[in-house]
C-alpha cells in the first residue's frame, strides 16, 4: 500500500506481541488494488469477503489466461469449479488471481480485474438461435460457413459487396482480427466495416487503463479504422450483415438501433450472450470468449500475448477465428491461403509474414 497504492490504507499498530495490522479509525481500505491483500496475506489473517465461504479451496482446478476489462493485458488465473458427479455448482468461476509477469503487471491485478468475473458466467449463449431463416433448413456449426458464403458469393458476383456491413468490436483477438481484416477488407473490398466497444473509463495511474476492451491496438496493427458505428450508413443499402459482441445494443436507444437494423434484409450476430439485442438478428451464433479458447491479444504497450483455453466454452460455443477460417475456405477467393491455417498458431505466423509489426513479435 504504500509503495504500489500510495494510498497507506493500512498500518501495524501498537509494539512488540502486540503488534497487529488494522485500518485506520473511522478510514477503509479504499484503492483500486485491495484484492491483493488477501492473495498475498502470508497467514492468511486478511480473508476476501467475495471468496469466503463459498466453496473449498481444493475443490478449484486453476487456470490460466489474460483480463480483458481493459488494454493492460494483465496476467491472471482463473479459478474454477469442475462440479460434482451428483449435483449442479451454484456457478463456474470462483476467484480471479493475479499471474506474475514483470513485463506487464508484475505481481498484481487490480479490483476490476479481480470481482468483474461475472461476465464469463452470466447470462451465456450456449446455442444457435435461427429466428428468421428462409426455407425449413437448419443450421449447425457443419453448415453455417456454407450458409454465409452463399450470402456473400451472392452479392459478390453481382458486384453488391457495398451491401455487405461489419460490426466488430476490439475484444476479438489478433488472428481473429486478421481473418475478418483479410476475408472482408483485402479479398471483398467491404467498406461499411465499423467497430462497437464500451465506452472508455478512468485510468487508476497504474495499471488499470481508460480503454475498456483488450485489443484495440491489435485492431489498429492489422490495418483497420476503428470507426463507431454509424446508423445512417447501416440503414443506407445494407442486405447483409455480419454483427459481433453485445456491445452494440449500449451504444444507441433500442428504437434508433431497431430502425436501423429493421432495414437490414439478413443480419447474423456473432455473441456470448443472450440479450434483447439477439431477436434483432436473424441468426445468433454463440461464440466462445478469451479465457475459453486460443490465440493472442496485443495490449497498449504492443506486447503480443498469446493465450490458452482456460475454460470450456459453454453448449454449443465455438471461437470466431474457426468459423472465419471456414467461411474464407467456403467464399473460394483464396481457398488455399486459407485451408492452411489450422490453428491460431499458424494465422499468426502467417500475420507476421504480412505485417511487419507481427513479424518482430514472432521472432
């Protein structure tokens, strides 16, 4: 506290045995980083009220993954529940710690970090929802990329690719990225490509930042222009849409965005949530977020860093940059580049052969 914080919330009163620590009176623990003092309690006299008593410790399994709630990239673990043979676990996610990396947060995560877990629980889409979908057919994870690329080689071929739009949003990660980056702007020439994230918060000075999403700079390296989503544009000629995240529904009133959407002839959304935002879409496809699946975030200072599935996605679930790998395959416009991406490893060496900035990182 007094050498991270500066804040001194903290102090040992009285001498000798009977030295203890306490707060001050009439004063609380009140920084951004208090979490870290019951991880890093050597006896465990300071307990986390969000943590105690919910389950036992050796129940966890651990594992490991980057925080998303804003551009530091901060190195954490996730703590989980598997669950019991016999019974339901009141949820999955039990406690976020921090994950020693000298070079981004050394041995800290800040609160936000550390109790904003709710979002890899709450609320999750677990499988396809098809609301409008011309035909009797039905769609599966086997036959969606086929169904979009039908779409898409449609207005293609006509020369109509200014009738496709993309919403995408920065919690994407850097292979995903370059897909969308490579299939929509280098291979089809699509112009209406917007991004939807929060709104940016308050930097605490140390490492929580204002930006409130991962990935925005990798966004930028990869080569596009973060725009905000413009209504007017979408509303303008738009027959196919290609939507990610939930963020969107935020960002506007649910009457602006409805009209605007209700212009829209085919309209797919891409997310991990169910939301009223979800029977606006024709399609919703659930989608899988960083700690269930693979590949590599680039934080506010450039550092690429890749991670792993840390936990399961939940139902039908599936991460973006596989369905985008099949969708380029299933469009035929560069099928070989492509079919040899199997892997979030292999788009990112095959970033670093295109990008200069990916290039040194892979090195």
């Amino acid at each position: 506290l007094k050498e991270v914080t500066t804040t001194q919330d903290l102090g040992v009163f009285h001498r000798g045995v009977h030295s203890s620590v306490n707060i001050y009176e009439g004063a609380a623990v009140e920084n951004n980083y208090s979490g870290n003092l019951a991880e890093i309690c050597p006896v465990g006299a300071i307990t986390d009220e969000d943590f105690r008593f919910k389950t036992r410790s050796w129940f966890l399994k651990e594992g490991e993954s980057i925080c998303p709630l804003c551009s530091r990239g901060c190195n954490i673990l996730i703590e989980y529940h598997p669950g019991f043979p016999r019974f339901e676990v009141p949820k999955r996610v039990y406690r976020i710690k921090a994950r020693e990396n000298p070079e981004v947060n050394d041995f800290w995560v800040c609160d936000r970090g550390r109790y904003g877990y709710s979002y890899l629980d709450e609320h999750r889409a677990d499988k396809i929802i098809m609301n409008k979908i011309e035909g009797e057919n039905v769609l599966t994870w086997e036959n969606i990329s086929e169904y979009l690329g039908e779409k898409i080689k449609r207005l293609s071929s006509a020369k109509k690719t200014s009738g496709i739009a993309l919403i995408l949003h920065t919690w994407l990660s850097n292979e995903e990225l370059f897909l969308l980056h490579k299939i929509f702007k280098d291979d089809l020439k699509v112009e209406k490509i917007f991004f939807a994230d929060l709104p940016q918060g308050e930097a605490d000075g140390y490492l929580l930042t204002s930006e409130t999403s991962p990935n925005r700079r990798g966004a930028q390296e990869i080569g596009f222009d973060i725009k905000p989503v413009d209504l007017d544009a979408l509303a303008s000629g738009t027959d196919f849409l290609l939507a990610f995240g939930p963020f969107l529904s935020g960002l506007f009133s649910p009457k602006d965005l409805k009209a605007a959407l209700n212009t829209v002839k085919r309209k797919v959304l891409f997310s991990s949530y169910t939301h009223e935002l979800n029977s606006l879409f024709d399609i919703v496809l659930p989608v899988a977020l960083i700690a269930e699946k693979e590949g590599s975030l680039t934080n506010v200072e450039g550092k690429v860093q890749g991670f792993q599935p840390a936990l399961e996605p939940p139902g039908e679930s599936l991460p973006e940059w596989k369905v985008l790998s099949d969708l380029g395959k299933e469009l035929g416009i560069d099928s070989k580049f492509y079919s040899e991406l199997p892997s979030p490893e292999a788009i990112l060496i095959e970033m670093g052969k295109k990008i200069p900035f990916f290039k040194k990182k892979n090195d």
